[in-house]
C-alpha cells in the first residue's frame, strides 16, 4: 500500500499539461514579421542595462574586463536561445519557460520554473525602480534626493528621503500603468523607441572610440595615487590595476552580473500565436535580437571603460555621466533621451508579466483561485498591481541594487538550466503517433505504458553503446532521462570543486584526483547519450551538437551560479521553501490537470 502510495505520488509531480491545437499558420491573428520578432526581443533586451549595469559591474567587479563579462554573459544566453528555439518550434504556442516545463518534463518543475520566474520579475522591476530614481537624479544634475529634502523634509534624515524618494518613483510609475494598460496598439511606438534607443547607444560607441584614451585599460598603482589616492590601502575594492584589476574571479562574478543583460529576449516567445511564421522565425528572431544586443554592450561597455577610468565610476553612476567627464555636455543630453526612451519602452511593452505568471498559476490549480482573477474584472487588475508594486518596492529598498541585479541573474540561470535539460532530453525521447492534440490528451497513460512496455529491449552494457534501434525507443528514451539526471548532478558537483580553483592551481593532488575521475564520469555518460538514437521528427530548428551544447549551457549556468553570494542564495531559499509548502500543502492536491 505505502509503495502504490509512493507511486501515486510520484506520478502527481510528473503529470503533463495538455495542449491543444495552435492557431493555423494563415490565421488573420497572425501578424507579426520576424522584423516584428526581432524589434520586440531587442527592446526588450536592450533596455535600462545598458545604461546602468556596465558602471555597476565595471567599478567593484571587473574594470576593463568588463567586455569579457559581456562575452561570457551573451555566450551562456545564447546557449539558452538556442534552446528555447527548438522547444518553441516543437511547441507552437506562446507561453514561457513554465508552460515548456509542464508539457515536457511534469508539474514540479513546471511549478519550479513558474515560482522563479515571478520572485525574478520582482528583482527586475526593483531594478526598474531604481534606474527610475537614478534618471531623475540625472534630471536634477545628481541632486535628486537634495531636491527632495529641500522641498518636503528639510529635517529628515537621509533614509527617509531615501523612502519618499522611492514612493515618488512608486506613484509615478503605477500611474503610467494605470494609463497605458488598456492601450493595444502600440507597436509603432515601440519601433520607434527602439531605433532611438540603437542610434543613441550607436552614438556612446563611436564617441567612446573617439575620445577614448586605452591607457585606461591598462591603469596601475600610480594612477590611482595621481587621482587623489594617497595610497593603496585607502583604495577600498578599486583592485590591482591592468585590464583585468579584480583577477579571474572578478570576470566570473561580473559575468553572473551581466547575465541580466540579456534576459530578455524570451519574450519572443510569448508572441508564437501572433507570429505569420513561428516554426522558422521564432528561433531566427531570438538568435538575431541577442546578437544585436551582445554586440551593442559590448561596444558600449568598451566605450565606457575608454572613456572613463574604472575606478571613477561612482555606485549609482550611470552612462550619461561619462559624457560629463569628458566635457561634453550636449552629449549628456542627448544619452539621457535615450536613456529615458529605454525607461519609456517598459511601459508600453508588457509592464507586469508577473501578473500573466501568477493568472496561468493559479488558473492550473498550483495557486489559490482568488489570485486567477487577477487578470479579470474591472477593479481587480488595479488592486494586483499596486500590490504588486507596493512588494516591489518594499524589495529595492531593503535590497540593494547589486543584490536585485543578481537574484535577477541567477533566476535566469535556473530557468536556462532547466531549459537545456529539457532539450537534451526531448530529442531522445520516441516518436508520438497519434497526433499531437490527441496524444497530449492520453497525457500521463501513454508515457506510463510507453514505460511498462514489455522487455522486448532489454539494458545491456552493449545496448547502452550499441542500441540496435535507429529510431528512440522507451528504453532509449529512459536511459538519456537517467544519463541526463545524472550529469546535471556530476557538473554541480564539478562546479563545487572548480569553484576551488586557488586550490586546484597550488597542485593539491586530492582536488585534482577528484576533478579528473568526474571529468572521466561526466565523458562516460555523455558518451552513452551520444550513442543513443535521435529523434528524426522535422523541425524548423533544432539545437545543434546535441549532447554538447545542452551539456555546456547547463556546466556554464550551474558555474556562474556558484558566483553569487550567501545572501542572494538565502534569499532563493527561503523563496523555494515557500513555494514547496504551497505546492505539496495546496497545488498538488487541486491542480486542474487529471
């Protein structure tokens, strides 16, 4: 009984969501271009970033090494586009890392992802907030919070115009939603937004080249004493000088940093049911929009760190102010526009996604049904989302603004992880033949038979480099999910060790015994799923190298993450033990899925 029990149980956590058929390819809805699809993913992407994440990362994490983290950081969210584009076109429909999830790989990680996903969005409009609060602060030339105690609380302390600065950028902010959030078309708006935002930063690039100076990429000691340092112990954490002054773990923790940079262009996907081709140009707009914006950040970041020495960069500095070191005032304008526009472009894009995660939740049954209307209603939607905003802002003033860009970060890793897993098992896995509407209403009885087919196959060690099927068979299929599970578990436990490099360079012969017997283990199982039979289905895209690159993508997310500190993984914890106490305390038990 316990074991049927057990069965049973587990059986709940991997059930699928079933779909129904996409919208037809000619259907009217369907209007947007892959020009549409690649305006959307960069100005979405190439947001307020660019303007405020190079000074942040470059002062206290990698000086001009900056464009290394921006390489590693595009680097691993390309790896992640190439892998929602071949789940985008096996999926035609809009939808986001937890619908992925819960068609593939079950409710628990579906839940998982989705419960990510919003404490991510949190941290991202606490950044909104913040880069709000700092535009302004240019607006009034870096006197913002002085303007604000000089009009309303000439006594106060310096925390609480801290606080009423931030309930300023609160109302402000709620009121633009409240304006915009019933208009649809917006579209030229956006595109034109976004040609100001790619001219502007075009601009910073080719300026930065101009007036930059490449000794500030090889700075010494001297340097530092010459611009008012007395010595090198008053530097604080302003590093050793060169072009790498923080060393190779300044690049990894900068790296984890700019992640944030590049988040998002997932919201491509959720326009799959609008796009006149989605099978090809969802996958082909998500590689171009990310490699136009790795290609801006890297420019602006080698602008930057060539226009001003990195250990002049102030916290909170943002990238108009360059244009002030180097005398050029009208410039200074003419970037703070275009940072306003990156400002202007959230607004009419998709201001709370947070609300469509919580309303797909809870309409699943993995959230309580009084938040399902959340998206309905006249009054309901205006009540969600100044709470929602009032959390947010609760966040960005106990958070510092380092600490929401990496839990940001590291909940994009997770998702990203969990996407390549989810590619590296899909392409193994059998054929379905009955159709898609028709087996995805089966749901979990046809994989449960497909598992209790009988022992026509039998698990050899010759069949598990030899499998005599060329086409994925239930025993092929199981083996890749095993081998897969398996090596997610090896390269966390690499990323450990390696997160040891002091040690692992000293010669310790024990770290390095165990590096070299997990590297033999993590070739070995990878050298089982290579020999295992691919699915030869036809589509529009699928991730090359396979089981390579699934493999590096998951090795780099799960090595950036071990970068982060002990408060943001504290943070995450306490997150996901809520998540787990509503998922098996309410979710499991009322999911709407049979």
């Amino acid at each position: 009984m316990l074991c049927q029990a057990l069965r049973r149980f587990g059986k709940k956590m991997v059930r699928k969501h079933p779909l129904e058929l996409p919208v037809a390819e000619t259907a009217p809805a369907r209007s947007l271009s892959t020009l549409d699809l690649v305006v959307l993913g960069v100005g979405n992407t190439l947001g307020v970033s660019v303007y405020i994440l190079a000074g942040e990362v470059a002062r206290d994490q990698s000086g001009p090494s900056l464009m290394i983290c921006i390489l590693v950081a595009g680097l691993t969210s390309v790896l992640a586009g190439l892998c929602y584009g071949e789940i985008s076109a096996r999926i035609p429909h809009s939808g986001s890392a937890y619908l992925y999830s819960y068609v593939t790989v079950g409710e628990l990680w579906a839940f998982i992802s989705g419960w990510f996903l919003i404490i991510t969005t949190f941290a991202h409009m606490g950044v909104r907030i913040w880069a709000w609060t700092l535009f302004f602060d240019n607006l009034f030339g870096n006197k913002f919070s002085l303007t604000l105690q000089e009009t309303f609380l000439p006594q106060a302390p310096g925390i609480f115009v801290e606080i009423l600065g931030f309930i300023v950028m609160f109302i402000l902010l709620l009121l633009m939603e409240l304006l915009t959030r019933n208009i649809r078309q917006l579209s030229l708006v956006t595109k034109t937004l976004t040609l100001v935002k790619v001219l502007v930063l075009g601009f910073v690039i080719i300026s930065g080249f101009l007036k930059g100076d490449l000794h500030n990429w090889k700075l010494t000691e001297d340097d530092y004493i010459k611009a008012g340092l007395n010595d090198t112990s008053s530097m604080g954490l302003l590093g050793s000088g060169g072009f790498v002054p923080f060393g190779f773990q300044g690049i990894l923790r900068g790296s984890v940093t700019c992640v944030f940079a590049f988040t998002g262009f997932n919201i491509i996907v959720t326009r799959v049911e609008l796009a006149q081709n989605p099978k090809c140009s969802i996958p082909k707009s998500i590689m171009i929009s990310l490699f136009i914006c790795f290609l801006v950040h890297f420019g602006v970041s080698a602008a930057l760190t060539l226009m001003v020495p990195y250990y002049q960069l102030q916290p909170g500095s943002t990238l108009p102010e360059a244009f002030l070191h180097i005398g050029w005032v009208p410039a200074y304008h003419f970037v703070s526009f275009g940072f306003f526009c990156s400002l202007f472009t959230k607004v009419f894009g998709n201001m709370f996604p947070i609300r469509q995660q919580v309303y797909m939740m809870a309409k699943d049954g993995l959230l309580f049904p009084v938040l399902a209307r959340i998206q309905t209603g006249t009054y309901m939607p205006i009540l969600a989302t100044m709470i929602i905003f009032i959390v947010a802002t609760i966040m960005t003033f106990f958070l510092g603004f380092t600490d929401l860009l990496e839990l940001r970060s590291v909940g994009a890793l997770l998702v990203f992880t969990l996407l390549a897993f989810i590619v590296l098992i899909l392409r193994y896995q059998p054929e379905r033949k009955n159709g898609e509407k028709e087996a995805e209403n089966e749901g979990n009885e046809a994989d449960v038979q497909e598992e209790n087919r009988p022992a026509a196959e039998s698990l050899t060690l010759q069949t598990l480099f030899f499998p005599g099927n060329p086409t994925p068979t239930a025993l092929s299929g199981w083996v890749v999910s095993v081998c897969s599970s398996l090596l997610a578990l090896l390269l966390t436990l690499l990323c450990l060790v390696l997160a040891r490099w002091p040690v692992l360079l000293s010669g310790d012969p024990v770290w390095i015994t165990v590096v070299v017997l997990l590297l033999l283990l993590i070739t070995g199982i990878t050298g089982v799923i290579w020999r295992q039979p691919q699915s030869s289905s036809p589509i529009h895209f699928k991730v090359p190298g396979l089981p390579l690159l699934p493999l590096l993508s998951i090795f780099l997310n799960i090595y950036l993450m071990m970068q982060m500190t002990a408060g943001t993984w504290a943070l995450l914890g306490v997150w996901v033990l809520v998540g787990f106490a509503i998922y098996f305390g309410y979710g499991i038990r009322h999911s709407q899925v049979p």
